[in-house]
C-alpha cells in the first residue's frame, strides 16, 4: 500500500502540467532603431516660414525651427537636438550591448532668462529582456523630483502593471499605478490608472477597448471618475479600407468625426474630417512614388484647394525638401541635410 501511494504521488506530479514560461521580450526594448537606406550619422530639419507683408506685398523668409537626429553606425538613435529663438532641447540615449535604452538624459534650456531644466531616466531589464525598473530624476533650478516605476508583466509578456514611487521626506511613497489587462488574442482590453492617497489606491481614470470577431477595434470607453461617471467614447466603424471614427462626449453627443482610407498596401491615402451631422468639412490626399515615398500632400475645402505639400528626394532615397503651399503661395519650407557614417562604404 505504501508504495501504491509513491507510485502514485510520482505520476501526479508526471501529470501536472508545466506553466508557461514568459516569452523573451522583443529586442530592443524600446525600439529607438531607425530603418535606414543608408548609414546616416546625423539628419537636420530646417523650418522656414514665409510672411507677405500687407503693404508691400514682398515675402520675406524666416527661419523659424531646427532639428537635428543623431544616429550610431547601427542605425539607433543616439541625440536629438531641438532649437528655435526661444528655448533649445537636447537628448541622449545610452544603450546596452543588446541595444537596450539603458539611460536618456534630457535637458531644456529658455535662452531668454537662462533657465535649465533637466531630467534623467535609467532602465534596468531581467534577464530575458523585460523592463522592470525605471529612475527618474528631474532637476528644474533649487527644485527636484525622484520618481522610480515598478513594472510587472503577465505570463504572455504583456505589460500588466506599472506603479510609480516618488521619494518624499527621505522615503519611496507609492503615487500613481497603471494596470492592464488583454483578452486571449493579446489585445488590450482594459486600462485602469490610480492615485495614491490614505494609504489606499483610489480609480482615477479607466479604459476599455472593445473589439469585432475579426480583431478590429470597435469601441473604445475613456472613464475620468473626478469629472464624471459617463465615458467619452470613440467607436470606429469599417468600409472596405476605410475607417471612421465618430467621437462622443460623456452627454453621448456627437463631437467630431474623422476617416481614413487606406490603399493596396496599407498606406494612407485619404483622410476627411466631417462636422457633427457628418457633414464634410476637409479631405486630405496622400501621393506616393513607386517605391512608397511619400510625394504630395493635397487639401480641399468642397472643391477648392487649399493647401499643397510638395516632397523631394535624393538618389539615396533620403527627403531632402518639404515645401507647402496656402492657396497657391509658399508658407513653409524644410530643408533636410545629412551627414553619413562614410567608413561603412568602404567596407
């Protein structure tokens, strides 16, 4: 009888089935990697507006934006730098030998009074690639916060929860949380957002995503409990390739209406904004070259055209210009330069 009870134990725990392991995370997480036809080291964007003068009727260029992207030789986004007459942003990104965004280091300046704002992040991933710590520290002047995030994931690899600490009085106290939770196709189906207050967690904010047998969004529920009990909704209807959107407020009225119309290969090539009585009030074209660059920009107000953006290529395939018409006359210009990573020519 004894060793009934043995040889029954073993076949139990032969019978018990083996709980699923988390997948590896996608690698890198987060994907700062841009695809790239050629190995560029940086990208500028210079933005240029052009005034008439109502007396004169001469047109005068100003320059009034710039942007500059900084790549490494693998194609990952290591800078940006942001700058107009007023402030100037700038951005780093460090990463791990896995190309995983391991810090960023942000810092804004207002040329005008000198004032420095800055703010550092550092992630820490397990072993199979998943995020599960963040620190924050912002720096703006004699003020500072210290921010750290908590994450978890289900046995899907589906992000699950995020609760953020801030250190208060020499001690991490817990603040704000974020759950989520997917139904069995992985979908997102429901998001909640809680404020910390009393020692309990009160719901601040939620989320709902419903969906069409096909996978197709139908509906989506965005609950603000401090405002009201009443969702705002966005649900979205299909015809052939084209989408709509209807937007409604939480006295269920109408607000806005919006579709986009999809080619062959999935590009957008249509976009109408419609009043409340679905009326149209503007579509937008979208053209593409036959390598699926994009071309011209065309808007229309009933039958009149009222604005035109025109892009151009180099031989590599990069942008180079970007010029924008108002009824006929210039208004915006981008200029685009680039700087390459010349030595992996030569390999």
């Amino acid at each position: 009888m004894r060793l009934f009870y043995i040889f029954l134990s073993l076949s139990l725990i032969a019978c018990t089935a083996t709980p699923p392991k988390k997948p590896v995370a996608k690698k890198p997480h987060p994907n700062l990697k841009k695809e790239m036809e050629a190995p560029i080291h940086t990208q500028t964007f210079i933005n240029y507006s052009f005034v008439e003068d109502s007396l004169s009727g001469k047109t005068s260029q100003l320059k009034f934006d710039e942007l500059t992207l900084t790549y490494d030789a693998e194609g990952f986004q290591i800078e940006r730098l942001y700058k107009n007459d007023s402030l100037q942003e700038q951005s780093f990104w460090y990463y791990d030998p896995e190309h995983r965004v391991i810090a960023e280091n942000y810092i804004c300046k207002t040329l005008k009074d000198n004032c420095t704002s800055r703010k550092v992040t550092n992630h820490i991933y397990d072993t199979l690639g998943y995020e599960i710590k963040r620190f924050s520290y912002e720096f703006l002047d004699t003020l500072s916060l210290f921010s750290k995030y908590e994450l978890d994931y289900d046995k899907h690899g589906n992000l699950s929860n995020v609760i953020e600490y801030q250190y208060q009085r020499e001690k991490w106290r817990p603040f704000t949380k974020e759950t989520y939770k997917y139904n069995a196709k992985g979908q997102e189906q429901e998001k909640e957002t809680y404020y910390h207050y009393m020692s309990l967690w009160l719901l601040k904010e939620k989320e709902n995503f419903k969906y069409q047998k096909d996978s197709l969004i139908e509906e989506k529920f965005a609950y603000n409990y401090k405002q009201s009990n009443a969702p705002r909704r966005i649900r979205y209807s299909y015809i052939g390739e084209e989408q709509q959107l209807t937007y409604i407020n939480e006295k269920d009225s109408i607000t806005a209406i919006e579709s986009y119309l999809y080619d062959h290969r999935g590009a957008l090539s249509k976009y109408t904004t419609y009043d409340t009585n679905g009326v149209e009030q503007q579509r937008q074209y979208f053209l593409y070259t036959p390598y699926d660059k994009r071309l011209e920009e065309i808007v229309y107000k009933g039958d009149k055209e009222q604005q035109r953006t025109i892009y151009q290529y180099d031989t590599k395939g990069q942008l180079t210009q970007k010029v924008t018409y108002v009824q006929g006359k210039i208004r915006y210009l981008t200029q685009v330069k680039y700087s390459y990573h010349l030595w992996k020519y030569s390999l």
